[in-house]
C-alpha cells in the first residue's frame, strides 16, 4: 500500500512479470530519488532487492523498546526451533544445534518473539484432544468455574503467567490439560496472524533519534512494525481442527491406497467435501 492505496498485490503466477515492473516502477522514487540513478534491465531487480533489505531489515530489529501494542512475550519452549524437514535444521543439527538462540533470529527482534509463541503447541491436535475432553468434562460438572479458568479470558497477567508451565509430563489434572489448551490456542493465534510494515522516507536530518531508522544504498526510512489479527483462536475450535486433522488424514490413506489399488479410485466422488491434491516435492 502507498498513501493507503494498494500498489501491489499477488496475481496470477503469468503476470508476475509485469506485476515485480510495475512494483518497481512505484517504489523507484523513494529507493532511488534521483532519476538515471539506476535503470536498464536490473532495475526492477535491484529495487526490489532493496526492498527486501528494509524488510528484512525491520522484522530483525529490537522490539524491547516498544511501549503500546508490545507483544507478550512468552517462555521458550522445549520443543523444535524449525521446520524438521529443512536444510536449515540439518545444518544446526549437524553442528550440535538445537536450541531457539541457535533458530540465527535476533532475540529482541518480532519474528523471535513470534517464534517464542508458534512453540508453545509442544502437542499436536490428536495429542491435545484428550486433555480439551478433560477439561470438558470438568466444565460439564462445574460450569461456574468456567470464568474462573479464563475458558473467555480476561487475557490478563493472571492468563499470561499459566503459560509458563512448560512441562510435558501429565499429571491427571484439569490444570495441566487446561494450560496444554491454552498454549495450544496461543501458538496456533501466532501461526495465523499478519505483520504489517510501516516505511516513511526521510532525510538525514529529519530523521528523530527516537525512532528506528534502516538504511538502503541510496535513501533512509524510518518505519514501525506491527502485529495483526491477535485474537485468540477461540476454545470451542479445537473439536473442529481435530475433526479436519482426521479428514486430512483419512483422505491421505485413500490416496496412498488408491494408487495401489485402482478400484479404490471410486471412493473419490465429486460431491466429496473434502478433496486434497497431491504433488510431488
């Protein structure tokens, strides 16, 4: 968005061509205010690769010295640090690496904290559903203690400090299934939010000591960034993503099957409400 108009956005993958020109073309001004100062055919390469610089830029700086809107920060978990399937993690593991500190994020930065939260989900869906069930039955005996268990917040301090029970270890209790639920929820909110980058241009003598500034090769940018859609995923949608979970795997064995079995093939009817596609990576 320039001037809260929408300059650029994701079309089809055939126009992508003219969409990163005319991307340039309106960027060219504030990464290259001087005209003849880059131009030919790296142009439109050369400016967006500015671009992902002040991006990169801004999602790695410190975030410590916010003050409204800052972000929860909330305990490392024991879980993994990356995508297990990622040459990344081979690289780590192959130097004896595990740890978040070792994730190569800056720790004061948005997308660490972000981290931080997308870890807290130390189970999965099918993992979480039994302990969602004992808490269930607890409410069903109980349903005064529904407030009292903050099932619909205040997502106070008091909410936030039961986050920072990272054991794994089950004890029976609706406690330990309630804080597995609600790490759950937390982490699954940090997975399917939006981060939204705010850049100004300015000269080096506007620019105030007070607000972050990222350099490019020929222009300066203060910006702020700031994270969207921080509602929390709601308690009552954990049976639904367990129900999901199982469709997407029962449709898998299916596939896997059909391919050994061609009269399996009729199982896959058009009027299916469900359909996965497959391919190869």
């Amino acid at each position: 968005l320039q001037n809260g108009e929408l300059i650029y956005g994701c079309r089809d993958d055939q126009d992508s061509v003219s969409d990163w020109n005319e991307l340039a073309r309106q960027l060219k001004p504030f990464f290259f205010p001087s005209n003849g100062l880059v131009s030919g055919p790296h142009c439109t390469r050369t400016i967006v690769k500015e671009l992902i610089h002040v991006i990169t830029m801004a999602l790695l700086s410190s975030t410590d010295a916010c003050r409204a809107g800052d972000m929860k920060t909330v305990p490392i978990s024991q879980g993994r640090s990356y995508c297990e399937a990622s040459a990344f993690n081979k690289e780590l593991v192959r130097n004896g690496k595990h740890k978040l500190e070792s994730s190569g994020l800056p720790r004061g930065c948005l997308l660490y904290k972000t981290l931080q939260a997308q870890m807290l989900d130390m189970l999965d869906i099918e993992g979480l559903y039994p302990l969602y069930s004992r808490v269930e039955q607890y409410l069903e005996e109980f349903p005064e203690e529904r407030s009292t268990l903050q099932i619909d917040g205040p997502y106070n301090e008091a909410f936030y400090e039961k986050l920072l029970d990272l054991s794994t270890e089950d004890d029976g209790t609706v406690a330990f299934a309630l804080t597995k639920v609600q790490q759950y929820r937390i982490a699954m909110t940090a997975k399917d939010c939006s981060i939204m980058i705010a850049l100004s241009p300015c000269l080096q003598d506007e620019c105030s000591e007070q607000r972050p500034v990222v350099l490019t090769s020929k222009s300066r940018f203060t910006f702020s960034v700031s994270v969207l859609d921080l509602d929390l995923k709601p308690y009552e949608s954990i049976p639904h993503q367990y129900k999901l979970d199982g469709k997407v795997v029962n449709y898998y064995l299916k596939n896997v099957q059909a391919k050994d079995d061609p009269v399996m093939s009729n199982l896959f009817t058009e009027n299916e409400d469900c359909t996965l596609v497959f391919h190869k990576v």
